[in-house]
C-alpha cells in the first residue's frame, strides 16, 4: 500500500489540532494497524512513540515530526510523568499529536495513566486500541489463548512491578489455582521465580509453556518447552525481550497450529495434540 492510497469509504475521525490520539500499534507486523491508526499517522503533525513500536509503521507518517518515548525495563528511559506532560505540552502548542504505543495502550502499556494526565489537563483524546502481543503475539505463535478443549478463561498478568520485581500485588498461589491459562507479558527477568511460585501452588513441572519472543516481527522465535525447565531453557538459548510467556495446555495446540511452520513448509506435527481421539471439530 502506497503512503497515500486512500482508506476504505468510511466516515474517518479528524484529528484536530491540540488532540492527543492514544494508539495501539500492535506487536510489530504492521499488518496488524487497525485503520484508525493509519488514519490517525496520516493526520498527525508529530508521533512520540515506544520503543515497541515498528519502524515501518513510522515511515507512513513522513510529514510527522517523530519523538521517541521509549521506556524499556531495565534501561534508562524517560520517565511516565514527563512523557506524560509532553503530550500536553504539545497538545496546547496546537499540535496533532499521535501517541503510539505498542501493542494495545490499555494493556501494560501506562496508557491509562496518559490519557488520565490528558483529562485532568483538559486535553481532548481518542483512544484507538490495538492488538495486544498476549494476543496477537500468541495467535502468530500459533496457540490460541482460549480452546473449548482447553480453558475456559484466560489469565494475562504482568512478571514486573513498578519497581521491576516479581509484582507484590499479583497472588500466584491463587492464579496458579484458578488460572488455566496464564499469559504472561514482561516475565522474561522473573521467568524462574513466577514458575517456581507458580509449582510451588500445586501447578506440575511437566505443564507446557511457551516463551514467545519479538512475536509477529521477522525475527519471531518460540520455544517450547515446560514449567520447570523454562528458566534453564530462556537461558540456555540466550532469549531476550520482549517476550509472552504462556503456560498451560493451550500451548500443546501448536503443534498442529504452528501456522507459519506450514507455511515455511514443515507439516503439522500432531493433529491431535490434546489426545481426544477425534478432529477438533467432528462429533
Ligand atoms: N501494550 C503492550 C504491552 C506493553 S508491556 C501490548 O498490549 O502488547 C511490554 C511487554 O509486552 C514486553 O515485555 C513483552 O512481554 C510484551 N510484548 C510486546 N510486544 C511484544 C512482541 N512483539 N513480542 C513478544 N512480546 C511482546
């Protein structure tokens, strides 16, 4: 698609001068832009974005001044209150402001905080949700988060607080008994102590779970492997965020779903990877 094709007919949102437009931008393919947010880079006069957010996707606003907003565990980044006060700040000088944030800016992504900072300043806003990588990120790994044969819920946590320990708030003694699937977003740091919480609650070491890194971008790597190996195994092949964890049986589910393994030519390797006798499907 050109930098000027024209969106399908549809009555699109101006983004007015002195708005601030909240956006997810997805785990990386930039496929995975909703239109709003193409839309949305089409109008902006400037985009402060994340460190998540694909290159690519930047490109298609060449008229926007670009500012890097980036917040990465660990590194020293700038900090939430200013990000946040800069979009004010740009909103009021009468710019169209984009802010870009990847995957969706509602999940794990402080974009509540912003858009909270936004309304106490008066700033007007538009929130444009995006495909979170628990989701989409899992789906281009090919396990779904939900299956009927499966789970019945899903449970997407964060493996890091404010302060980048293991979250004090987050009871994994209950999730590890209530929780059937787990998806677990900024774990790789703490991967050994959630598992080791997480069996010491009563959840086997055989379970299968899944570490999903730079999910849906060119360089997507999944391991497979379980519950009490996943520390050695994150280890053992040097596997850096971002990354999803999963953990639970939905992860079995790739081995008929690896979806992007077919494609590159590798056939499924269990068409049925739960044991139920039957294709998924049939009675
Ligand atoms: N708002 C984002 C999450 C931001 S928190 C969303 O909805 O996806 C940052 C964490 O998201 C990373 O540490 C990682 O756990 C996850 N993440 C984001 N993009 C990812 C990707 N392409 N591949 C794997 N994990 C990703």
């Amino acid at each position: 698609m050109s930098d000027s094709s024209p969106l399908p007919a549809s009555d699109w949102p101006t983004l007015e001068p002195g708005w601030v437009w909240l956006c997810g931008a997805g785990p990386g393919d930039p496929g995975l832009l909703t239109l709003h947010a193409l839309n949305a880079l089409r109008q902006a006069d400037v985009v402060v974005y994340d460190a998540l957010v694909n290159e690519d996707i930047l490109s298609w606003a060449p008229q926007a001044t670009l500012e890097y907003a980036g917040k990465r565990g660990g590194k020293p980044s700038a900090k939430q209150r200013d990000i946040s006060l800069r979009l004010v700040e740009l909103a009021r000088a009468g710019k169209r402001v984009l802010r870009l944030k990847g995957g969706d800016p509602f999940v794990f992504g402080r974009g509540g905080e912003e858009a909270q900072t936004l309304v106490q300043h008066g700033i007007p806003l538009r929130i444009i949700p995006g495909i979170s990588a628990g989701i989409g990120g899992l789906a281009y790994a090919g396990i779904p988060v939900t299956h009927r044969d499966v789970n019945q819920s899903v449970v997407f946590v964060t493996g890091h607080d404010q302060t980048g320990n293991t979250p004090q708030a987050v009871n994994w003694q209950a999730l590890a008994q209530g929780a059937q699937v787990l998806v677990i977003y900024m774990g790789m740091k703490h991967a050994g102590r959630i598992a080791a919480e997480l069996m010491a609650a009563g959840r086997p070491a055989q379970e299968p779970c899944a570490v999903v890194c730079q999910a849906t971008t060119p360089a997507q790597t999944v391991l497979e492997t379980t519950l009490g190996h996943l520390e050695r195994d994150i280890t053992a092949n040097a596997l850096q965020p971002p990354a999803i964890l999963c953990v639970g049986r939905a992860v079995l589910l790739r081995q008929v779903l690896d979806w992007q393994g077919m494609i590159a030519g590798q056939p499924a390797r269990n068409l049925d990877p739960l044991n139920r006798g039957r294709p998924a499907e049939l009675p």
